[in-house]
C-alpha cells in the first residue's frame, strides 16, 4: 500500500493554517506573470480560484462546458451557505461549525481541513457582500440568518432560494473583471477529454470544442479541477443534465487517486419520480425543514385510501398522523441531517405508510407555519420553491402538503487530495465538489457552497503558490511534446470507437439502466449480495455498451449524443468503483448505510476501530481490479462518540 | 396525447434553416416540455436521423439554458418560468406547436435552436462587477443595508441570463438584462462608487454588440421567466443621463 501523506501542518488545531500561511513559498509578482495555471470548471470553486489567481497576476486559462460560465450547476443551490459569524448570538462559534460538520460527516473527515473550512467560512460572508451579494437582511440593515440540519444555531445565510445563483454570479463577476483585465482567458463550450502528465506532473489538458468537434491542447505550469460531482452515474438526480464526472475519472485514470468513492449524498427533500420519461429530479430546499413538518399517516389503512386517491392528506386528523422525524429524533425533530432524513423516509414507506401514486413519497407540510407566521411569510421565505413545485406537481403547497422522497443530490466522494488540495498527481489540484472534500461520509446543508468558494477564494490561492514557488524557472511547454501527442490520440480514438461501433439502443437507455442498477443496489440502503451482484451486472452492461451503443452523427459537429456517450462510457467504470468502495467498508457511517451494520433501533452502526480511514483507490490498468490504500483518519481534538440526535 | 412538431432546423450558423414537421405519440401530460423533446430525440437517434439540438441543462427554472421560442411566444405560454419548467399538461391533445431559436442579430444560431449568447458575457465584462479583489474587506456587517434596497438589489439580480428579453423585443433590446445589473449595484453601497463608469461602458458595450434600442413597449418584462420589472430601465435610464452630465461637467 502507498503511504499517503495528506501533508497536515503541526501545531495545535486552531493554529494550523495560520502556521501554514507563515511557512508557505510565495511566488514573487513578476515570477507570477510567467507562470500559468489551468482551471476546468466554472462553478462556485472553479470560477472563485480562477479569477483570484488572475488577480493575484498568474496567467489563467478556465475552461467550461456551458455557453457562459454563469450556467455552472453551483447556480442551482437553493438554501443557504454557513458561516461561524454568530450574528444571531446563539452560541456560534467556529470550533462549533468545524464540530457540527465533523459530527455530521460521522467523523469520516480530516480534523484539519475542516477546522479550515470552518475558520475561512467568515470571510467568505464578506467577500461575497463586498462584491454586492444581495443576502437577506432584517430591518436594520444587517444580515439575517436561518438554521439548516444538523445545527442547532441559526448560521446559514441566504439569498431567498437562489442562494446558489447569487454567490456564483458573485464569482462570475470577479471572473468577468479579470477575463476584462486579460489575465483570464475563458474558453467556454469546452468538454476536457485527457490529462496530460509531463515527468510525473500535470501540465495541460485536452478539450473537445462542443461547437466544432475541434480536438484541442492547453498547456500549463499547474492544472485545477473544479468539475463538481459524480451524481449523475445515477440517471436520475438533482444534478443539471450536463453535470459530469469524466474529468475527474481522467485523472484517477492517469493516476491520481479516487477517495471515498461511494460517499453520495440522498437528499431527503426532492419531488418524488413520476414517470420512465423522466430525465432529472427536482429538489426541495432543505430550508424548508425549518418551517415544514414531515408526516405519513400512523394507519396503514389511511396511506392505502391516499394512494387510490381516495383520501387527501388535509382530511387526515392530527392524531393519525406520525410526525415521524419528531417521533424518533425529538432533539432536531424535522432539522436532522440529511442522510437520517433520507433513511427515515425509506423506512416509513419500505413499511407501507408511504403516500402518493407510487408509495414512494411522504409529506412535507406548511399548515402550522401558515397559521403561526401568515402566509406572506412563508411566501417570503420560499416563494420561488412553492411556485417550482406547483409548475412540476401542478398542486399549490400553501393549500396541500408537498409530497416529497429522497434523491441522489451530491458526492462527498470525489478526487483524493492533501491538505493543500493536491492530488497524488504533483501540479494536479481539486477543488469543490470535484475532490473527495471536507464533509466525511455525509454533508451538512449549506455547507457545498461553504466548501466550494472556500477552497477557491481562499486555500488554492494560499496551496498553489506553494506548489508554484520551485516552477519559476520552468519555461512555458510546448503542445507538440509527445505526451501532448499520445492525449490527443487516445482521445480521438475513444471517440472513433463509440461513433463506429452503430449498435441499436441510444445512450440515454444504457444511462437508465445503469441508473436502476445502482439506486437499487448501490443507494440509500446496501448489502454484501447487492453490491456484488451491482459490480457484476455493472461490467456486462458495460460490455454491452461497446457493442451495442447508437451513436449517431459524427465528431466535428454539435453532438449531444456523442457527448452523453463519452460521460456514460465514463459512468460505466466509475459505478462499479463505488460499488467496490460501498462492499469493502463493512460499516455503516453518514450516507453510506449497511444493512448489516446498523443498532437495534435501526440507526447507522460505525465500525471505529476498522474504518476510520479514507479509501483512495488506485487506477491499475483497464479491467484490472483497482487497488485501495488507506489514509488514516486521526482524530487528536475531539472525542469519536455515536451521533446522536435524540 | 399526440402532437404535431414544427421545429426550426439549421444546420450551422452559414446554412439556411426551415421549419420541419414532426409527429410524436403518447405524451404524457405530466411530462416537462423538454422531456417531450428528449422523447422525440430517442426516436430520432434510434431511426438514424440527426436529433435536435437545443440548449438546456438545470431543468429547474435557474441556469438560463434553455431559450426556446413555443408559439411564438418565449419559453411559452405560461408566464414566470422559463421552458424547463414548462409541463404537457398546459398543451392540448393534437395541438400543433411552433418551436424556433431565439431571433435576434446579437444572438446568431449555432445550430437547430441552440443560439450563442456569448454578447451577454461581453456586456458583464463591460462593468458588470464591483471592481474588488479577494480579500482585504470589511466584516459583512459593517456595511448595513436598508432591507428595502437589498430586496431590489435582490429582485434586479435574479436574471438568469437566459435572452428572453431580447428574444421578445421587436428591436432586439437588451435594456432589460442590461439594466437589471446596472440597478442592482445601483443601490447597493458597494456599487456606488463605480456606478457612472459601469452604466456608461455596459450601454457603449450593448450598443456596440448591435442590441437595439428601448421603445416602451414592455413585452421584456412580460416575457421576462423571472419578471423583472422595467422599473429597473428607468433606473438605468437616470443613473446613465446623470452619469453623462456630471463627465461632461467634469
């Protein structure tokens, strides 16, 4: 097994990244401007690192698959972002935002890259209001907050339900200042194919130009990846339907290693699936677990009647209905973390309660925080969700409970990397959601884009200097190098194949197939049998794939299809890599649940002693099994206790 | 329920286009008008024919993908949502829909009803930002706001970009997107101090990249999948004459 250094300062907690910042290489301005710096992704992450490098004087090249930047899927986030500002005066702190995160991730996180993320998390709150972030305020001019899950303070910030949208613009805007500037230079409709490694380092990519099919190379002293998540191996998720995990697999594939691969968040808050065509789902922001209560009827005979239609929710009376969050969790009631949420749903309608034409769905009820607040308040709160849900379910929320069911909405797992958010590949660095991040094996709400602009405004700036400072003298490389070479060629290969082989099923039925294999098998709930038979039935749909798949067109046009079929292809290897990572953890922990590890009331049943560890596999070649090496977890500054939300 | 398509097709931007007709079967009214293209596109794939193309992605109403004209009216029929968000059940068994790209000179087609809206980033480039760099600024709470101008900053700044504005326009204006931006830093604090300069370059970058002009006849904002109100022309109308007067007392 390698021995993976995660490269974590001395000292004690609190002090670790001040010490880091006082002991780091710096580049010197004018060293800086011959130095350039590859950025693929422009969410949150991808946008915040890019445009602060650019001011910082590196020559930066971002590279987007959307007609603008803007489009990113960070712009989809609804509720809210945390931050340890304590402007409620509810006992907030940042060693309580560094535990809470820690706890919520049921301690499968390093200490230290938390307890950073927790510490940056204020400034980013004056970055974002510094740009012109219109954040809710009170009356009085200051910001306002709300609670999310797995907090019992009011930290989250927000921007109506289009939380998302207003920071990333903000990080748009700081980009669009610097590509005005010409430090950043943006390449959009661009899809990265290949990584290219010179002598053991990252020194450029290669794109496809989504317009013209054109095969492109780039070339840099240092290359970011902020590509998000891998949700959508799942067909059906929160996800935009462009949201892709293919970079990320290009560089495990090239050598950097996969951590906690099968770490995926089921958001317990999404519109319940209604029909085969169906192409994504839709969430519900978790905010809403402030003001709403979750229930299904406590008789069966009542969610039977509901289900034929027969019964309304509103004519079901309060004593037979089981407000079963607050029944099981009295402590957060409807405000626990999202992986307990989501269980809890399964459990009730895996026991028949559940309600909705299929049974696969509970309710999410307004009706108390209408009669205690007034229906302009809540309005105020959650319009633009209650008018999402209206458009999609055609009921009104403000006069019927919502109906609601868990979705897959977000990878904890992601690329492995260190403390400075460097991979196992030198000049390789991952930021968001793309690497395998600071929320263990469950994340917190509010706290993806909390992750996402931290690691771009204000630790990659810091690490890439660092990993920069000994580059000076490395001249600009040239794209006609061999290595650039042999990218592009096995790039243009893969393509070929996929547009020769002219089977008979599209690309959308191999991802919907894939997609039914691992929400049955490889989702909310998993056992031993499962996943073997996942990992099995992964492999021939795999190879059914390449026989079988239509891809119709060819490569130097606008091909969405040959698009879909490269991510797919991608998909197919990387589903199986999460089920191998969900068979070797004999544990249950954060979103990843083992039937046959959990207590007697049904809770998630860690396994310290064996698995406190992060899995970082390890690419051995095509149809080889990939090897695991483990990076411990060592906890010096808090106690490893069972969560508890009683 | 079945429907007759009449969808543009071009097959680059030099190429002439046309309206081509398409039957598809079974529908379900429960379905998103963009899974009902997705249907079509199966069908399409699996004959061998050359699916259609259109921009999308979020499917929830907020990254400004999609921007398909549906009967000759923006992102359709209903009004507030953009066309992911569009359902079935808003059409009729047998009806007959017109599907065509965005139409105007500042947005050429790249291909089918996909268009390139790149002239939107130019004219945020312009100005569209306080010109401040990471880090280096005060506690979020030292810059009070009166909640009344956050919720019009708030109100300005949901424009997902999508073109709608400039698609409605019979003159191909980008008043409304562009004032939208202008208003939002307007009345926030922080976008006081380079307010004249912003206004001034982001309607020179507008005019520049062949937009048209205002003349009032508001179908930006009905059209608008955010509804944005035109108050924010005016806004910008006032602070782009007064910007003008005091550069040219100065």
């Amino acid at each position: 097994m390698v021995k993976l250094d995660a490269k974590i300062p001395q000292g004690p907690l609190a002090e670790k990244w001040t010490n880091y910042k006082a002991h780091q290489n710096l580049v010197n301005p004018s060293n800086k401007r011959r130095l350039d710096i590859i950025v693929v992704g422009t969410g949150l992450a991808g946008a915040s690192a890019a445009a602060s490098f650019g001011e910082m004087g590196f020559n930066v090249k971002v590279f987007g698959i959307h007609d603008s930047p803007r489009r990113a899927h960070s712009i989809a986030a609804q509720g809210g972002i945390n931050a340890a500002k304590n402007y409620p005066n509810d006992g907030d702190s940042v060693y309580r935002l560094f535990y809470d995160t820690i706890k919520g991730g049921d301690y499968r996180a390093r200490e230290a890259n938390v307890y950073r993320l927790a510490e940056v998390s204020n400034n980013i709150i004056d970055q974002c209001v510094a740009q012109g972030v219109p954040f809710a305020r009170e009356y009085g001019g200051l910001l306002d907050n709300r609670s999310f899950g797995g907090a019992q303070v009011s930290r989250t910030f927000y921007a109506r339900g289009q939380t998302g949208q207003q920071l990333l613009l903000g990080a748009y805007s700081a980009l669009s200042k610097e590509i005005k500037k010409g430090s950043v230079k943006m390449f959009t409709r661009r899809e990265m194919l290949e990584l290219v490694v010179i002598e053991g380092r990252a020194r450029g990519i290669i794109v496809r130009d989504l317009i013209t099919g054109k095969i492109e190379r780039h070339s840099a002293h240092a290359v970011v990846l902020a590509t998000g998540g891998y949700g959508n191996v799942f067909f059906l998720s929160t996800n935009a339907m462009a949201s892709n995990g293919s970079a990320a697999w290009k560089v495990y594939k090239k050598g950097a290693f996969f951590g906690n691969p099968s770490f995926t968040q089921i958001h317990p808050t999404c519109i319940p699936v209604h029909g085969d065509y169906q192409s994504k789902l839709t969430l519900m922001s978790e905010s809403l677990r402030n003001d709403g209560r979750i229930w299904v009827p406590k008789h069966k005979e009542d969610a039977e009647k509901i289900r034929k239609g027969e019964l309304k929710p509103t004519q079901i009376p309060e004593d037979r209905r089981d407000y079963y969050l607050e029944r099981r969790y009295p402590a957060f009631g409807n405000l626990v973390p999202r992986d307990v949420a989501s269980r809890a749903a399964k459990e009730r309608c895996d026991a028949g309660y559940g309600i909705g034409s299929t049974g696969l769905a509970v309710y999410l009820d307004f009706e108390d925080a209408i009669k205690r607040l007034g229906k302009h308040v809540i309005e105020a709160r959650y319009g633009n969700l209650f008018q999402m849900y209206e458009k999609i379910v055609d009921e009104n929320p403000y006069e019927t409970p919502m109906m609601i069911y868990p979705a897959v909405h977000y990878t904890m797992g992601g690329i492995w990397v260190d403390y400075e958010l460097q991979t196992t590949i030198p000049g390789l660095f991952a930021a968001g959601e793309a690497n395998f991040s600071d929320h263990g094996a469950n994340r917190l709400g509010a706290s993806a884009l909390m992750q996402g602009l931290s690691d771009g405004y204000f630790v990659l700036p810091y690490t890439i200097q660092n990993y920069l400072a000994d580059q000076i003298r490395v001249p600009r490389f040239e794209t006609n190098l061999p290595e650039f070479e042999e990218a592009e060629k096995a790039a243009k290969e893969r393509i070929e194949k996929l547009l020769a082989i002219n089977g008979t099923e599209t690309v959308d039925t191999f991802h919907r197939r894939l997609g039914l294999i691992m929400w049955d098998l490889v989702g909310m709930s998993r056992k031993k049998e499962d996943l073997e038979k996942a990992i099995t039935m992964i492999q021939e749909l795999r190879k059914e794939f390449w026989k079988n798949v239509k891809v119709p067109g060819k490569n130097e046009m606008v091909n969405p299809e040959l698009e879909k079929a490269i991510r797919v292809a991608d998909y197919l290897e990387l589903g199986e890599l999460m089920a191998r990572d969900a068979l070797v953890r004999e544990e249950s922990c954060g979103g990843h649940f083992r039937e046959e590890y959990q207590t007697e009331d049904g809770e998630a049943l860690r396994d310290d002693k064996n698995f406190t560890y992060v899995s970082a596999w390890e690419y051995t070649g095509e149809d080889k099994e990939p090897k695991l090496n483990k990076e411990p977890l060592v906890f010096e500054f808090i106690e490893v206790k069972q969560r508890n939300y009683k | 329920m079945d429907l007759t398509l009449k969808i543009w097709r071009q097959a680059s931007a030099g190429e002439k286009g046309k309206l081509v007709d398409y039957q598809v079967q079974n529908i379900s009214s429960e379905a998103s008008f963009l899974e009902m293209l997705d249907v079509l596109n199966e069908r399409l794939v699996r004959e061998g024919e050359d699916p259609v193309a259109f921009d999308h992605d979020c499917r929830e109403g907020i990254c400004g993908a999609c921007s398909l004209y549906i009967n000759g009216r923006p992102h359709g029929p209903d009004k507030g949502i953009t066309t992911c968000q569009l359902h079935m059940r808003r059409f009729k068994d047998g009806e007959t829909i017109v599907i065509e790209p965005w139409r105007a000179k500042p947005f050429p087609v790249i291909k089918d009803l996909m268009v390139d809206r790149s002239a939107f980033d130019e004219i945020i480039q312009a100005g569209g930002y306080v010109s401040i760099n990471t880090g280096g600024v005060p506690d979020a709470n030292a810059i009070p706001i009166p909640k009344r101008d956050a919720d019009t900053a708030m109100d300005a700044a949901a424009c997902i970009g999508c073109g709608a504005c400039v698609a409605a326009c019979k003159n191909a204006s980008a008043m409304l997107f562009v004032s939208a931006k202008v208003s939002q830093f307007a009345v926030l604090p922080q976008g006081k101090i380079e307010a004249r300069e912003r206004v001034q370059n982001m309607v020179a970058k507008m005019d520049e990249l062949g937009f048209g002009n205002c003349t009032n006849t508001y179908a930006c904002e009905a059209e608008c999948p955010k509804e944005i109100s035109v108050s924010h022309i005016a806004r910008m109308n006032r602070e782009y004459l007064s910007a003008k007067l005091v550069s040219q007392i100065e």
